[in-house]
C-alpha cells in the first residue's frame, strides 16, 4: 500500500478536522514527502494529549497510539525535544475541550 506524502496528508487532515468544526494548525512544518507527524490535543484546561504516527511492520498500515497525556507544558517541552532531534517532524495542534482528533476515523492511515 503506497503511502501519501505528510504534506498532502496534513494538508487533508486539517480540512477534515475544519469539516468538523474541530479547530487544528501546523505548529511546525517537516518534510512534505516522508516528514513524522505528532498531533497534540490541546484540551483546553492545561492538559493535552500527544499521538504518534507510525506502521505495523506486519501489514504496513498506519497507526496512531498515543505516546502522552498530561499537563500541557510537559507535552510541549517532550515534542520541543523531538523537533531538537528530527527537523523533519511535522506537528498539528488539535484544540478540542473533548479531546476530538478524529485519529480512529477511517480514512487517516495514510
């Protein structure tokens, strides 16, 4: 199965989320072609939840687990780290009070 390219996965994902009514931006920009990608939930009441890209090496089929939830200075310090190690990394910001990020829609393995 042929993966889409982050930036046009991004560029797909934000307008799905506008759809919903869900605000979402690009905090930090990374490789349009094959750039990681972390999408933040910023709760709305100093928490936040962070969720990771990745592929089941089995079947190739993308998957989102979440990698943290907390307070969300912690969360902004742990991808701040990332970006240090991986200026390639793409970061979206969710801003939903009931932690909507549509991540287990149909349609977001690409």
């Amino acid at each position: 199965m042929a993966r889409l390219a982050s930036g046009i996965w991004v560029s797909a994902y934000l307008r799905r989320l506008d759809l919903a009514g869900i605000p979402g931006f690009v905090v930090a920009r990374g490789d349009a072609t094959a750039g990681a990608v972390l999408v933040k939930v910023a709760l709305m009441q100093g928490q936040a939840r962070l969720y990771e890209r990745g592929f089941d090496l089995a079947t190739g089929e993308v998957l989102w687990r979440l990698r943290a939830e907390g307070v969300e200075g912690e969360i902004d310090t742990m991808i701040a780290r990332d970006r240090m190690r991986d200026r390639d990394l793409w970061v979206i910001e969710v801003e939903d009070r009931q932690g909507r990020c549509l991540l287990d829609e149909p349609g977001f393995n690409g």
